[in-house]
C-alpha cells in the first residue's frame, strides 16, 4: 500500500503532470489559434 502511494507523487514530480498540462494548453492554444485564423479568412 505504501509503495503505492509513494509511487504516484513520484510520477507527478517526474514531469508527467507537467507534461500533460502542456499538452493539453498547447492543444487548446492551437485549436483557438486555427478558429481565428479561419475568422480572419472568411472576414477577410
């Protein structure tokens, strides 16, 4: 049970957690980006 317990904070400091935030900014991040350009493309 320890072990367990011990083993999930330890793969959140190794830069999952991180990573995966990332990830999903980044998705989000490009995914507003493309609505705006298609906006800008039909406006223009």
């Amino acid at each position: 049970m320890d072990k367990v317990y011990i083993d999930r904070p330890s793969a959140c400091a190794s830069g999952w957690c991180f990573y995966i935030t990332i990830a999903v900014y980044g998705y989000l991040w490009r995914l507003s980006d493309l609505k705006r350009l298609q906006i800008e493309r039909i406006a223009a």
